[in-house]
C-alpha cells in the first residue's frame, strides 16, 4: 500500500541506540472509563527519558447529575504543565465535541503547538477556537498524508461515524505499531457515500499492530450498526403524513444527515430555514468545504417562515438534547420570535438523548404535544435515528482486520469495556491482552512482553461554570450538594473585638430549609441552642474554632430531630 | 353474570327523584399527566349540590430532578378538606407504591374513613399503616363481592399486572357505569395461572360503560406485552452459566416473580436469602397469605450465607433501582456486613430503572462490574423484565371489551395520552370522545351528552423532605434550585440598634459560589460594592428594603460580570 511506503521510520530514528529500553506510555487524560472528554497523550521515552509527546483528541465531558451547575467538564492537564516543551502536536480524530471542544479552555495551557485534524474536524475545531479569538489554528491534512509529529508518524484512516471525514489513526513509532481506533461504525452505505478504509486498515494490519485502542460503546449491542440511509427511508414517511409545518432536530454536526434531510424536503417541495447558531456555522463551514450541496433558493431566512404556507416550510432546529436555551425550547414554550407550533405540525426528533438528558428530552416532547404537535421520537419510531458507533458485529470486524497484539477498549463505561472483553475473548484473545487500566493508570509498552503499569495519575474533574474554568472544586461542589437537598442555615454571632464578647443575641438566617415564617417555634429553639453553645464560657469567645464546632453539632443535632434534615451550618462571627 | 345481577341498584337510590341533575364529576388530584402519584376522587351530586364521594388510590410520586432534596411526592388533597364528611370511602385498585403508598400521609387528613383492597393489595397497603401506628385499616375483598361505597357500587375485575390481586373497578352509579381501569395487561400465562377476568371485563362492557378511564402507560408499544414467563426461561439461562454467588433484584412488590426465581433457585440446587427490609416485610406476608409457597428449609438467614459455598448461594436483594442506601448499593460498595462481591458471582437487574434513576442505576453497574461481578440487566439481555402494563395491542382489546361511550387515559405523561387517543381513533372513536382533561380539571358527567369542564382545581406538589410534609414549598425549592446551580453570597451587615449607623465593614460569605480562599480579590472588591452601596445615605439605613435591593442588585451584577453567575445574594442585617 502506497501510504506505508512513504514513511521513513527508520531514517527518523537513525541517530537512536536503542538500548531496548525505549519505550511508549500512554495516558489517558480522558476518555478512560469515560464516553466523553476524550484525550489520549502517547509518550515516546527513549532510554528511559521522556523524550516526546503527541496528543490524540481533546474534548468536553457532561456532567454528572451531582455536579450542580456545571455546565462542561474538560480533561486535567495538569499532567503535561512541566512537559510543555516536549509536546509535539496535537491531532483530532473527527469533529464531535467530545474529541475537540475541550481545546479552547485547553489550548493556551499547552503552548504555541501545531493541530492537525481531517478538512471538516479541522473546519469545526477552528470555529470554536475563533470564537474566542484564539491564536491556534488546526492545519488541515487529507486522508492521503502521512504527517511526522515528533517520533510519531500518523496516517488517517477514513472511518464512517456521524460526522464526516472521521479518522482513526495509524501511528507509527520508533518501538511499534498503535492503532488508535476512536469513533467508528462500518456503514456500507454512507450518506456522502465514502466507505471506511477497509484496506488501509487491513494493511496497518499486516504490519502488526502492537496496541489498538478502540470505541467500545456500542459493546452491548448485538449484530451490525444500521446504516444512515434508514433514517431517510423513515423520514421520508413522517414527512409525507405531515399536514402542517415540519420541524426535524439532530445534532448540528450531523452534516450528512442534515443534507439528507434537505434532500427530502426538496423532494417534497418544502423550503428550508435553519435555526438555531451551531446549525448555522456548521452548515456554512460545510457548504463552503464542499460537504453539503442544495440550490440557494432553496434556503430561506428565519423570519420568512412565516410568508409560506405552513405546508411548505421545513424548519431544521437546534436543540435535539432538549436544551432549555435552544431554538427548539424557544418553539415549544412560544417564545421564539418566528415560529409558534400549530395543530398540524410535525417534530422529528433524529437523535437518542444522552444519558442525563432524558429528563430535559422528555419535557421538551411533552410541550410540543401540549402545543398541538405530532412528535415522532426514537420511543415510537424506530430508525429515526441510528447510531454512530459500531455494535458488537462492527467491533469484530475492526479487531480481525486489524488484528493487534494487545486491545484497549475506550470511550466507554467500565461496563462497555467488560462486554469488549468478552467479546475480544470469543475471538481468541487472552484476557490479559485485553487492557483495561483503571483511570489514570499509565501503560508503558517497550515492544517486548506486556505493557505495565508505569506510573498513576491524579486525575480530576475540571469543571466549567460561566466564566470560571476550575474554579468550582470539589469543596464548592459538596456544599452545593448538602444545600441543594437540605438547605443552608448561617448563624450569625455579634462579637465586640476588644473583648471578645457577644454583644448581641446570634441570628439564625435560612435558605432552601424549610419556610422560615411558618416556622418561628424551630428558629426560637434553635436560637436558643445556639445562645447556650456561646454561653459556655462566659460570654467570651476565647476559641473560635471549637465555639463553631459547638454551634454546628448541637444546631445540627437539634434540626435533624425535629426536621430530619442535615442542612449546611455556617456559623458567622462579626466583630463589632 | 353472576357478580351484576347481584347489585340492587335501584334500590339503593328508590328515593331519588331523578330531575335530571344528578351528575358524576372524577377530579383527579394525582395521576393526571402523570405515571405515578394516582389519586381520584369520584363526586355523586344529587340535585346539583354534593352528596358522596369515593376515592380510587393514593400513590406516592417520585420528585422531578429539579426538586433538590425532595424524598416523594404526595397528592394535594386540600381539594377534600372541607368535604371530609362527604367521603363515603378509599377504594384500592393494587399494591403498588404509587397507588397505596400515599395512604400513610395522607390517611389522617380524610378522617376515619373506611378502606377496602383485594387481600395482596389490602395487606401491602396495611403493612404501610402500621409501620407509622395509624389507626386506619384497608379492608381485603374478594373479586367475588361488590362493595357499597355510598351510592357506588364497585366490582372487581381481576387484572394481571406486576403485583397479584390488581383490580380494575367497575364502578355502577345512579347516572351509569364508569370502569376504572388503572394498570393492566393481558398476560396469558401468568405465574399464579389468575387470568384477567375477560369474562366480567365485557360482562361490564355489555351494560353500556359510560366512561372507560384506563392505564395508557405502553401506548408507544406495539403488539401485546410479553408474559411474565419469558423472565424465567432468561432467569434459568443466566443461573445455568454462574459459577459463583447468584444475586438476583427485582421490585420487592413482584411476588410472583419472586416465586418464581425461588423455584428456579432450588431446582438448580441454590438456597435463597433475602436482604432488604422491604422484600422480608412482603414476602413475609405473601407467605401468610398463600401467595408465595416454598419449603421453608430452602431460606436461610442473611447472616448464615457466608457458611455456603458460593455456587450454593442464591440472594435476592433490595435496590433495583439504585437506591443508595438499599443492600445491593450497600454490597457493591463493600458496606455489607454479609455480602461481599467477588469473581465469578453474578448480578442480575430483573427491573428497568424508572425514569431519573437511570444515572444511579447505571452508577451501581458500573461498581458491581468493578468488583468482579458478571452483571446482567436489560440493555445487554432482553426478556430480563418486562413490563407489567399493556401494550398497544392489550389496549385495544380493553377498550373492545368494555367499549364504552367515553375514554379517558390516565397513568401516563401527555405524549401517552396523545399516543392513545390516536389508538383509540383507530378503533373508529371520534376525538371529542376520548377525554384529555387538563392537570386540575373536572369532568363532569350527568349521562347526557358529551362531560363538561365543570371546574379546575389549583394542584400543587406536596413535597417531602425528612420528616416534614409539605414545608419544602415552592419558594424553599426556587432558593435550593438557585443555590445548587449558583452558589449563595451572605452579606452581614451591622447596624448599632439605636442609630441605624453601619458600624463596621460588611462581611461576605459564600457557599457553592466560588473557593473564596482563592478569590480574595473578588472578595475584597464585593466589599466594596457593599460599602458604596450602603453608604448613600451617609451611614444612616433609614429604608432598609431599598438597602437591600441596591445591595442585591448592585453586588448581583458585579460577580455576574466577574464571573459569569448569579448566586443568591442575601442581604443580612445584625443590629448591635
């Protein structure tokens, strides 16, 4: 095959001893355990030093429920602040969020480095990175390139997901062959009609790949991955019984599907409006590249909709998760400026909500019915959306293709990595050759026997809320979780400076407890407790520290009695 | 049949003189839009003024996500206050939670009313009474006895669903029949071999049902829902394949299912354990009952497993649904004092989480996969549960069967009910025909014509937190929902009592805001803030609400522009 030829791996390392103890770590920054918030650093150490590092992917996690008011989560890294020097470059695998929205909060962390990513990643990473006015840039590369970044050479092999130009990389470094397996499925019959690169695959194959890393989500799924043209087929009935305006939803960077999307509408001589801002950027990004193709006229303006019939209009909507914000909320609560839901119409929901969504997903369809609409949903409609991962048949045909010596699940649960080991071990695979590291474990491959574990890694939640980046730790976060289910109860103690003395009986201020005007009984009593806990010693407060243990313990005791609620007690001194 | 000829209806109302004016009205104070929380009132007004009233349920809801802390929800029954001596009765429908598991609350506040279930159902709904001492006690029916609650006459129509002994009501007034359908589905084979009663289910449909109100939960399925013995063959399979402890989970009210896992464990050689205080409560008297029946040598006590070898050993434990402090989160976390998980063992999920536990339950898996188990549940193994309500394919058999004039869907969100009607349609029902009430809305119905909306009824969600019922209020659930997702600023002000003089610097905490430690800036320019605010009126607080506000108001904006939040600011003065 053309595309290995052209690496000279061996010249590249000509200078090197090697001693036998060069070795490749590979740390998972994110993305381990984990379906979002993907980003993989590859190490080359030579000699034992670290010499090298190439970073695969940086994306945005979700949130836990727990985690209230978070709106985003990015990978810690922390890791690489005292290796900036040695990093080499970054490369994207495909433009999904969980692979590249992490590096506008990440990216002056790293230094000046050079990103790489497929036409349309690097288009949809360069959005984001404009958006803040970043000085990054990521360089476009074709499928056809093999770029050098440091020891590492990588080749990109297509693979189809649910965006296009989706990359798994064939990484080549001076101790062996990795395969770095991200998002895949096996679509026979892509929309934009490009196949996954089922020969440069097999061929990274034939050169022994010594570790692949693989998109395990899907591992619970039995057979193949469906492909996108049924959500065609399905869409095209729905829009043949709608009698009113047609609403379709899908994640904004479903490009090829959102093409399709207007195909059919054009097929059924409806116009199309987009709303909402990421289906706005995408598509122009998409359109100018060359991703997307439909007559001009056939787009209107947003506030045109209203000059057609509504059984021309096809209005393509953000806010597919059920986001309250998004165009779709706007619609469905009537506080969108241009469109308003009428008896008649039809939403289409084309995508599965993610897990922590369903509750939003469900409110959102629950309106629009209230509001007089015809919802069709993955719950009564099959096929409206498929899948971008592969299922169990897809992962089969990926390992026996690709054949390596050792596997390593990822983008995954640790439940979706237990079901890829078994399935690995129905192919034959030893258990141990299936690597499944807790978080932040490293692995170190040196090309001979198994990898280890080289060292552990202190990984945290970095957390985003508005403009802080980190700033809500794991402290604001447990008093945020104690006040959010019991309530917060500050007890303030005037204190004349010069003495020490309380000069004034405490006040007991609460919020998300209980309703304090219905409750002046409690508010006594505890007032009461709290004069009695001060008063030990004789009206002087000589230590504080132990006086607000005092107060927090027997306040606390006293309101878990009487309310069975443990509500956060901040004892406040004010010096008068 | 046997079971109509026996009411004397027209006797019982040879008095009334029937002007035409007598009317029924069902005010659903729970239920309505709503899976769970089921609670109906049925009015019999004579002459247009109130006479009797029944009541069918009184279930338990389950708290909204953005109802921080809140335990359950309960009905509103202010709606009954001042019409306690007009209940003539509680009629139960079933034994599960979101039908019975209100009575506890809420029994105190209907006065000494009498109640009647079927045997399974009244002795679930008396275990629950008698834990908090109440006097109330649920009187057992047969399915063979018609019970007179006021002018209602109520017959039970055996229906199989995932609890023995549910009923459907057939309910005879002085204006015509309603049949209360709560959940159903039409099991062919179930485990205790106690068919739905089709017989009188169209022996009611013969004498003209006025209006059918019917479980429409599973109108998004297609087909019938599956038996309950599809779970046992599963069952038997994943147990043939453990070669270590087998824990199996399922809802403690599943009786039947528990039999049936009991069988299949003894004839594989397994003694059973039970862990969970609500599965020993149950069985315990299902047991009494004759509901549940097994050699009593096959249970041992939880603490005495440890003395079997694993592959002997068959648990079934409480916390299908995620429950943090259930015995199967206690033994996937290592907190139990008999259980431990180790290799080999396997757990399976015979119940699918109820929406909004996705998260906890998925949390769980994750943890039992880690400590070794092979996990089963539904997403990875079909037929592990299946669903105790009816398919569209049982829905429209019912609605054939009883064929009434009217039909109401209860027991499931507005996309359910939406989904039904468009079944119903099908089944050539005109729209206005099938009732879609509004949250709060009444129906009135007096035998002629289509129901009327005679009143609506304001509903509020009664709130449960700890011991307190209904203090977690609206204004409490905004301040938690504020500060779970903002964080909240204190701002102590002290004011000499006698002057109204400021007397010193303002004093600012914060909680699940920022960590202040890190933010001194901040802190210090807030003070300021205050300061300035404060000080317009030359150290003097005359109007203390204007202070407030401009406190609010001018430090709100501040720490929005800081740092893009908006916490709850709570101004707070101490007079010295």
């Amino acid at each position: 095959m053309k595309f290995w030829k052209k690496q000279k791996h061996k010249q590249v390392f000509e200078g090197a001893s090697h001693t036998g103890k060069d070795s490749i770590r590979i740390i998972p920054l994110g993305g381990a355990g984990n379906v979002t918030k993907n980003m993989y650093v590859y190490e080359y150490r030579y000699d034992g030093m670290l010499r090298d590092i190439m970073i695969v992917d940086c994306g945005i996690g979700f949130p836990e429920p727990e985690m209230y008011g978070v709106d985003l989560v990015i990978p810690d890294v922390r890791y690489l602040a005292n290796k900036r020097d040695k990093i080499r470059g970054l490369v994207f695998t495909h433009g999904h969020d969980d692979h590249i929205g992490g590096i506008p909060y990440i990216y002056d962390r790293l230094g000046n480095i050079p990103m790489w990513g497929t036409k349309l990643t690097a288009a949809f990473a360069n959005i984001k990175l404009r958006e803040i006015k970043s000085r990054g840039t990521v360089t476009p590369v074709e499928f056809s390139e093999t770029i050098k970044v440091g020891p590492f050479l990588v080749s990109f092999a297509r693979v189809t997901h649910s965006v296009p130009d989706a990359a798994n990389l064939i990484i080549q470094t001076p101790i062996g062959v990795f395969y770095h397996g991200s998002d895949f499925k096996f679509d026979f019959t892509p929309l934009d009609g490009k196949l996954s690169d089922l020969g440069k695959i097999t061929e990274a194959g034939r050169h022994s790949v010594l570790c692949m890393l693989t998109d395990c989500l899907g591992s619970e799924r039995p057979g193949f991955t469906p492909s996108e043209q049924i959500v065609g087929v399905t869409l095209e009935k729905e829009l043949s019984q709608c009698s009113g305006k047609f609403l379709f939803t899908t994640q904004s960077s479903n490009i090829s599907r959102i093409q399709l999307a207007i195909e059919i509408a054009l097929k059924h001589g409806r116009k199309i409006a987009f709303f909402g801002r990421s289906i706005d950027k995408n598509t122009e990004e998409a359109v100018k590249l060359g991703y997307m193709r439909f007559p001009r006229e056939a787009i209107i303006l947003d506030r045109d909709v209203r000059r057609l019939p509504p059984t021309k209009q096809f209005l393509i909507v953000a806010g597919s998760q059920g986001q309250p914000e998004s165009a779709l909320s706007r619609i469905a609560n009537d506080g969108h400026k241009f469109v308003r839901i009428e008896e008649g119409d039809t939403v289409v929901f084309s995508a599965d909500p993610i897990p922590g969504n369903e509750h939003n997903v469900g409110n959102l369809i629950e309106q629009l019915y209230r509001k007089g609409a015809r919802v069709s949903y993955s719950d009564i409609m099959e096929d409206l959306h498929v899948s971008g991962h592969g299922s169990q048949g897809d992962q089969m045909l990926m390992l026996s293709a690709v054949g390596p010596k050792f596997v390593m699940p990822m983008g995954g649960t640790y439940r979706h990595m237990m079901q890829y080991r078994r399935l690995a071990m129905e192919l034959g695979y030893e258990k141990q050759d299936i690597l499944i590291p807790e978080e932040g474990e490293v692995l170190e491959f040196t090309g001979q026997g198994r990898p280890r574990i080289a060292e552990t890694v202190a990984l945290e939640n970095v957390m985003i809320d508005g403009l802080g980046i980190g700033d809500v730790g794991n402290v604001v976060l447990r008093d945020r979780q104690t006040i959010a289910t019991e309530g917060i109860v500050v007890v303030v103690v005037p204190v004349e400076q010069s003495t020490g003395r309380v000069t004034a009986e405490p006040e007991i201020i609460s919020r998300g407890f209980i309703y304090m005007k219905e409750s002046g009984g409690l508010l006594k009593e505890g007032k009461r407790i709290v004069s009695q806990s001060l008063r030990l010693k004789k009206g002087r407060i000589i230590d504080w520290q132990f006086m607000r243990k005092q107060v927090e313990e027997n306040l606390g005791r006293f309101l878990l009695t009487e309310t069975g609620r443990s509500p956060l007690i901040v004892p406040v001194i004010v010096e008068v």
